[in-house]
C-alpha cells in the first residue's frame, strides 16, 4: 500500500468513513463475502465488489476509493445490506462514501448532469420531447412544470447547491 | 465489658524497614497512645520466633486485641489467622497492616514524612482494633448428596465421577434415554470413534482396567451403587438453601416397566403406528413403541403417548413375553434432598429456517451437520450412507455451509466454536468412505484451535475436500437439473461462484436449549446475555456460579467438544465434593447485621445484594423488615451503602471502626503536601497498592489508604465525614467496573462518587477533590501516578478549610 505517497488527513480513513452519516458500522465487516455474491453488479462487472471497497476503506486506501468508478456503481439495490451476517449496513457505507467523495470534488459528470437538472427544473432526467409526445399516447396529462423554488430553498438551506459549485469549480 | 488491652507488634523485616522509619520513634509513639498495653518488635511476626512471642501474649492475656504490622501482609495474614485460632483467639480481633508496601517502599526518599505516615497508620490500626468484636463461627448442614439436571456426555460423566466419590447422586435426564447430543452426534472429533465414550464406572471391575475406555452402553452406569437414573423426567421444583436442598422431579411414564423389558423387539413388529422418527434427522419411520438406536440406556422400550393408540390396540400388551408393557403407568412426582446441584444441561442446534435464503424448510437436500451426522452413524436411518433426503439417491456433491445462524448478528453473534471441527470431521469421513464424492467447505475463517486439530484441517486439504473462502447469499434449487446451486464468492481468488450440489450441510449455530431460563429462574443463578449459563467466573471458577452449592458443567455455560465438556464436568465433580465432603459448611458470621429498630418496608438492599442474602420478612401486621441469610451473605457490604436510613452494618466492619480509622489516618500529616484519604477496596485495589509499593514505586506520603470491603459499601455521607475529618483529597479505589469483585460494589460505588461530587459542588468545595480510580492488582503504577496527580490536583486547588472541622 501506498501509504506515503498519499496526502495526509487528520483521521486515518476508516475512521473518517466511520465517522460519517451511513458509515458507522464499516468496521463490523469481517470479509465474509455475502455481500460480494448478493451484489447483482458485481455479477455483470468486476469493477465493483462490496467486499473490495468495504476492505479498501479499511485499509484507508482514501485516494484509491475516492477517486475510483467502484463507488458510484452501486445500485442500491440493498440486497447486501439485507444479508449481512454482521448488520454492515453496506449500500449506507457506501453512500458516505459517496459523500467524502462529493467534498472532494470527485463526482462523476452524470451524477453532476443529475445534480443540475435538480437545481434547476426539479428533475434528476430532463424532459424530453420524446417523453412529452408519448404521454397522451398512453392517457397521461402533459407534465407541469415541478416547484423548483420551493426545492431549492431546500437545497440551499442543506447546501447541495454550493456542492454542486464546487464540483463545477474543480472540474 | 472487659478492658480493651491492644498489643501492637512491629515487623522490621530484618532492618529492613528501619533503613527508612525511624523505629525507635514508632515504638515510642504507639507505646503513649490509651489502649495499647504492649508492644513488641522483632524481624517478623508471623512465623518463627516473632509468631511465638504474639502467641504467648495472647495465651498468656496480657492483650485481647492485635495489631500486627508485617511486611508481607497478604501471605501473613493467612498464617497469624490460622496460627491465632489455634491458640483459641478469634481472628476476628487481629488487625495486619503493611508498613512496607504502603510505606517505607513507596516513601524510601522521604523517610522522616514516611515515619509520620507509619505513626498516622499504626494509629488507625490501634483504634480500629478497639473496637472490633468477635465474630462466631456458624455451621450450616450439608448433605453428601448431589442432583445432575441433564444425561448427556457431562452429566454422566460428573454423575459418575461423584457417585465413585461416595456421593449419592440423582441423575436427572429429560428425554427417554441417556447420552444427550453426544449420542445423536454418532462420531468425536478427534478421534473419530464413538461419541459416547466414558470412563470406565468403578462397579465395572471384573473387565475393565483403568486404562480402558468404555461407552455409556457397556458402562454399567446403572450398576454403580450410588447412582439413581431417572429418564423421562424434569426437575419441577427446588426449595432450600445451599447445602440443604428439597428437590422435586416429575417422572413421565415410560409404559413399559424397566426391569421386565428384554428388548425383544417383538413390541415394534406388531405396533401399527409409524411416525417420522425426529431423532434419525425424519429420514426414516419409527413405531409408537420405539428406542432411538439399537445400542440405548436405558435398554427399554419407551411409548410415545403423543401417537400411541393405547387400549383401543393393546397389540405390544399381547406379544410382550415378560408383560413389561404397562399402558396404566401414571405420571409421578419424586422428592429427595440434595446438598448441591449440578447443573449440565448441554446446548442445541439453532433451527437454521430462519436464514430464508438457504431454504432450510423448503428443499429436502438442504440439511444441517446433525442431520448429517445421523446419515453416518451405522446405526443411523441409512446405515451410514449419505442420501439426498428428496429421492434418496447417493449424494455425490456435497457443499458444507459454516455459520448458519452463527457469528451473524441477526440471530446468535457468537462463534459457536465446534462446527469447525465437526464439519471437517463429517467432510473426511464421507472421503474416506466415498473417495469420488465431491466435498467442498465454504467458510468465513477456519477456527482449529486445540490439540490435533490443525492437523485435521491439514488432512482435510490432504484428502482433497475443497475450500471456499466466502459465506454464501443463497441456496438455489434448480428443478429441470434437480440440483442445488450455492452462490458465494470465493475471496481469495475473488470469483464469484455458483456450486452444483446434490446435499448441502449447514453448521447452525449451537444455542441454549429450551428451558434453560425456566431452570435458571427455579434454581436462582443467573444467564449471560447469549442465554447460557452464567459462571463465577470465566478464568478461575468456570464450573461455579454465584450461588455456592449450584455448579455447572459442559455446554451448559457455552457449546463445547467432547474433551473440553470432560474437563469440565470432572471440574464441576471436584468442586461438588470439595462443597460437600465435610457434611457442613462452616464459615466466621462476617455478614451484615440488620438493625431492625431503622429497617422498614423499603427494597433498596434485597434488590442491591448480588447473592440474593436478603429477605423481607413480616415484622407486624403493616411493615416489612429486611433479613440477611448469613448463610449466602458474602459480606461485601453493598446493601450497607445503599440503606437509604443506615440500619444495616456489617459486622466486621462497623461504621465506628471506619470513622474511627479514618480519623486517626488523617490526624498526623508530618508531610508539606495536603492529606488524601485512599479508601481503597480489599479485592483489586487495596492489592494495587501493594503491588506500587512490591515495585517501588514512589508517591508522596500525604497519601493515606483505608481499607474497606467493598467499595460498594461507601456511603455518600462517608466522603463528605473525610473531608471533615481532615483530607483535602479523597480517592476511592475500586476494581474495574466489570471486574468488581462483589459484581455490583465498584459501579455502584462510581454512582455514589458522582453523586457527592453534586454535593461538593452545592457546599463550594470543589467536586475534583474526590476522585473514582478502577484498576487490578498489577496496575501498581496507574496507582502511584493517581496518587501523585490527586496530590498536584488539590494542591492546586489550595487549602480546604471547613467551618466547624479541626
């Protein structure tokens, strides 16, 4: 591990996971691996097993979660979570992880893209003309436009917004 | 009352002592203090020519109260007690202090501040010793006979080991026969023979040699003289008291008279009930009229009243050749006395149904390793052959599963510590038997822990049984193919797997058996958190409980392998006999004392003492007053601190004595420092200042140590009387709060610290004068740095000055 060669933070890295919303029961995992053959992602892809990156954070290879593709391909489907022998509440851990991630700028753009569209029309996928042509097709009304300043209110008062800044900045 | 005449005898240890105390000036100063009528010093005084001059001065009465002040106080004590009795002195009179560790060692660089602290502490020993009163020596009856609740390998085995001993045991099983799980389980690791092995019985003689094992079966257990096996029973009631106890056991009846039946078998023929036989794993049929196995003890048949048709048959009544088959029997109850009980009431497998995705309850070929074990016994449903339960067909791929239910924090967080070993056992004896079955383990980590068992681990991998380092998310059932599909992830080489299987093992984790809390509410002893039974004490007594005269053994306490439960249960046997072997139980009445003038109607001490020595008994027709049985009451005292109107005292350690000592601790200082007041326990911390001391260790000489029985006894009002009395620091040094000795003394007594630090705080003293330290016998040193950072700490703070003190 390389552990000299990464920047130095106050806490080691399981620690801080610990230490965030979601990721307190991180250091409950003992590797057992049910997580890993629930996981319907890691079934289609190598790049993404529970097991790995709950091992990883443990080993506080902070840089190499952080700024890796493994985190963001959970789909939160909850089935490790479900299983866990040791009540690792794993689809949380991993949204922590997720959110040191976002602090540190590290957000893949598609999850920006969503972010945006939040701000700014109150929708994580855009209106497409397509959908809009396709609605009355199956007797639904046109879509209204969502309440946008209500949510953003919300957003600013939590914060998101200035994330979402941020990541802008960065990148 | 007679006149208090105190003798103090000081130990130099060989000038040893007199390098630092100026002894001339301690001799001095105890000689002009009222009471003491003689002093004496020598190189020690408690062997040798020193014991020698003590005893002749109590023989000769020129004193009725001791003082002792020695150099190896703990090791000491033992011997002048012993020494004094014998001289017809009760113990009860002599006071040992240790002016060696708890003063001239710890204060070597400081020797005129430390001869003042000697004189404070000689004092404090003179006018506590003025005040002690004899304690009786009470005997309370116990019966050489002991009652085993469970017939598996434990209770067989302490039942025997007791019955050889001269004890007369009553031996309690609840099913029909004898051998519990060890007999079900067919096999031992590690030995790979039977499980029911035992040591040959001493009734046996004619062929067996103490070299010989044998099992239950051949043992002869029925014969040994002492010993009477009630099957089919349960212990409905216990009354009394340790020593002395009435027990009643409810006898269901067998239908079958035990001294007629031949087994014959012809019974079985003609019964037309059949019903799965729950014993053999269901896989095949019983009568109602049934034993489990061929080789079973008792060696009678037994009828199922649950299936059996009675006299609407009547058919095993006609064929019986000896008319043993009694259908009449009735339900009886037996009562005996026992002195002690012996509690081995084993543990059993978890229902694995509950982790639903191994479909325990839904696809036959899914089992658990003693549904497997049966299939290997020979005398098991298939005689030996391993079977996919659905079609009955040899299994050819077997995967083994290990913590079902096990090590998860759904259901039982704890390793259940044998499946291991029993799964590795049944993966070699299916090799072994069935070369070209395919057998692999999926585990989370392999535990091997004990003699010869890595090796099995090595012979396993050796016989080519495969190992898959993962704990499975689901047993699949494919129907086209009839096979199961294991799905897990191999950590190791980090794939993920789908195993084909015809027979999948699952290793559920070991738990209580049901009714262990009924049995623990009836006998009174308490349960650990995972429902086991709770011992004394995991490192040093862990086949006693709190209550003496009720002992444990085997997987009452936790599961366990054969050769562990065999440890235990000889264990449990020895300390039985040792409980009982004198027919009394003989103790000093070192117990609380209730005043009853003060006591009424409150429940703060019976429900404070963790031996249950408490009652509430009538006083007249509207109060209550509370009893203590000197019997259980351990003397520790935490009922003491808890009276909320101080109407119990304990008699070896009155309030007086307390207030007396310390007084006289905190009426010499000699030293530029502020007096701290240590009241250290006599268990964990008492012995840390003698350990701080053993090693040299250096704290200022203002800090001055009292010793109480328990911190538990401490009282909110005694803090506040060291203050008043003269200490400007108070320490109260407990053991851990885990680890208290009395189990309920140190994390109250952290309560009760708490508590007058709100007090202080209201009087304007400052609440960091009084501190709460834990810590065991080794941490002399965290007790040398707690009295050097109290001694900084107040002298900080300054002088306390109370209106109204000296």
């Amino acid at each position: 591990m390389a552990h000299g060669k990464e920047e130095k933070h106050a806490l080691p890295f399981s620690k801080e996971v610990k230490e965030q919303l979601g990721g307190e029961t991180i250091t409950l995992c003992y590797q057992c691996g049910t997580c890993a053959s629930s996981c319907p992602v890691a079934k289609i892809t190598p790049k993404f097993n529970p097991r790995e990156v709950i091992k990883l954070s443990l080993w506080d290879e902070r840089q190499g979660i952080l700024s890796g593709d493994a985190i963001w391909l959970c789909c939160s489907c909850y089935n490790c979570q479900e299983r866990c022998p040791q009540k690792v509440e794993i689809a949380d851990v991993i949204y922590a992880l997720r959110n040191i991630a976002i602090k540190e700028g590290n957000v893949p753009k598609i999850y920006s893209e969503f972010a945006n569209g939040l701000i700014n029309e109150g929708r994580i996928v855009p209106l497409s003309k397509f959908v809009e042509k396709k609605r009355p097709d199956y007797g639904l009304p046109p879509l209204e436009p969502a309440g946008v300043e209500a949510l953003r209110k919300i957003l600013s008062a939590t914060g998101f917004d200035k994330l979402q800044q941020k990541k802008e900045e960065a990148s | 009352m007679e006149k208090v005449e105190v003798g103090v005898f000081l130990s130099d240890c060989g000038n040893q002592l007199s390098k630092t105390l100026d002894f001339e000036a301690l001799l001095k100063h105890v000689k002009q203090v009222p009471g003491v009528a003689l002093v004496a010093r020598a190189s020690e005084f408690w062997r040798g020519e020193g014991l020698k001059t003590l005893l002749e001065a109590i023989q000769g009465k020129k004193v009725n109260r001791v003082v002792v002040a020695e150099g190896l106080p703990k090791l000491s004590e033992v011997n002048i007690v012993e020494e004094v009795e014998k001289a017809g002195f009760n113990p009860y009179l002599v006071e040992v202090i240790d002016l060696k560790d708890h003063c001239a060692w710890p204060h070597r660089n400081t020797p005129k501040e430390a001869t003042e602290k000697a004189k404070a502490m000689l004092l404090a020993a003179i006018e506590r010793a003025k005040l002690f009163e004899p304690l009786e020596k009470l005997e309370f009856p116990a019966l050489k006979s002991v009652l085993v609740i469970g017939g598996g390998i434990a209770g067989m085995q302490v039942a025997e080991d007791l019955a050889d001993l001269g004890f007369k045991v009553h031996l309690v099983e609840k099913t029909p026969f004898l051998g519990g799980l060890a007999a079900r389980a067919g096999r031992f690791f590690p030995t790979d023979d039977c499980a029911i092995c035992i040591q040959s019985p001493a009734s046996d003689v004619k062929t067996i040699t103490h070299t010989s094992r044998k099992c239950v079966y051949r043992s002869g257990l029925s014969e040994i003289p002492n010993l009477n096996i009630l099957t089919n029973a349960k212990v409905v009631k216990v009354e009394g008291v340790p020593g002395n106890y009435k027990v009643t056991v409810e006898k269901k009846p067998r239908y079958v008279n035990e001294q007629k039946c031949i087994r014959c078998d012809l019974c079985t023929t003609v019964c037309p009930v059949g019903v799965p036989d729950e014993y053999n794993a269901k896989l095949k049929k019983r009568k109602a009229i049934y034993i489990n196995v061929p080789p079973v003890h008792p060696p009678v048949y037994v009828i199922d009243e649950s299936v059996c048709k009675f006299h609407d048959c009547g058919k095993c009544v006609e064929i019986c050749p000896t008319k043993a088959v009694e259908l009449d029997q009735k339900s009886k109850q037996v009562t005996f006395n026992v002195g002690g009980i012996v509690v081995a009431t084993g543990f059993q497998e978890y229902d694995p149904s509950v982790v639903k995705e191994y479909h325990y309850d839904e696809y036959p070929d899914v089992i658990t390793n003693l549904e497997l074990a049966r299939m290997i016994d020979g005398f098991g449903p298939t005689n030996g052959m391993v079977i996919r339960p659905s079609n009955r067909k040899p299994a050819k791929r077997v995967v083994m599963v290990q913590c079902v239910g096990s090590r998860d924090r759904r259901w039982n967080p704890w390793c259940s510590s044998i499946c291991c070993m029993i799964s590795l056992k049944h993966a070699m004896l299916i090799k072994s038997a069935y070369p070209d079955t395919d057998v692999t383990i999926c585990y989370i980590d392999i535990r091997t822990t004990g003699r010869e068992h890595e090796y099995y681990y090595e012979k396993a991998r050796d016989m080519g049984i495969k190992f898959v380092k993962g704990r499975p998310t689901e047993i699949g059932h494919d129907p086209e193919a009839d096979l199961l599909i294991v799905d897990v992830e191999d950590a190791v080489s980090q794939r993920l797997l789908e195993l084909e299987a015809d027979l999948v093992v699952l290793a559920p984790a070991m738990v209580p058996p049901e009714g262990t809390k009924e049995l623990a509410e009836m006998l009174s002893i308490e349960l650990e958190e995972d429902g086991f039974f709770k011992e004394y004490n995991a490192k040093l007594r862990p086949t006693e409980t709190k209550l003496r005269g009720v002992f444990l053994c085997g997987g009452a306490t936790f599961p366990k392998d054969a050769p562990t439960t065999s440890l235990h249960a000889h264990s449990a046997a020895v300390k039985a006999a040792k409980f009982l072997s004198k027919g009394k139980i003989v103790k000093y009445q070192r117990t609380a004392v209730i005043n009853e003038d003060y006591c009424g109607d409150c429940e703060f001490c019976p429900v404070t003492c963790p031996y249950n020595a408490i009652n509430l008994v009538q006083k007249d027709e509207e109060h209550f007053v509370a009893q203590v049985s000197d019997l259980l009451c351990e003397g520790c005292g935490v009922c003491v601190g808890t009276c909320p109107v101080n109407a119990i005292e304990l008699r070896h350690s009155r309030p007086n004595q307390m207030a007396a000592q310390m007084k006289a601790l905190m009426s010499i200082n000699g030293t530029s420092k502020p007096l701290i007041l240590a009241m250290c326990c006599s268990e964990c911390g008492h012995t840390a200042v003698d350990s701080s001391g053993m090693a040299m260790m250096q704290y200022p000489a203002n800090v001055r140590v009292m010793k109480v029985p328990c911190t538990g006894i401490l009282q909110v009002h005694q803090f506040l009387e060291a203050f008043k009395a003269g200490a400007q620091g108070v320490m109260v040094v407990g053991c851990k709060s885990d680890g208290c000795h009395y189990e309920v003394g140190s994390p109250t007594a952290k309560k009760r610290v708490d508590l007058a630090k709100m007090l202080l705080k209201e009087y304007g003293i400052a609440p960091e004068r009084l501190e709460m330290f834990n810590m065991v016998f080794i941490e002399g040193d965290k007790f040398a740095e707690a009295a050097r950072m109290m001694t900084e700490r107040v002298e900080k703070l300054g002088l306390l000055r109370l209106t109204g003190a000296s």
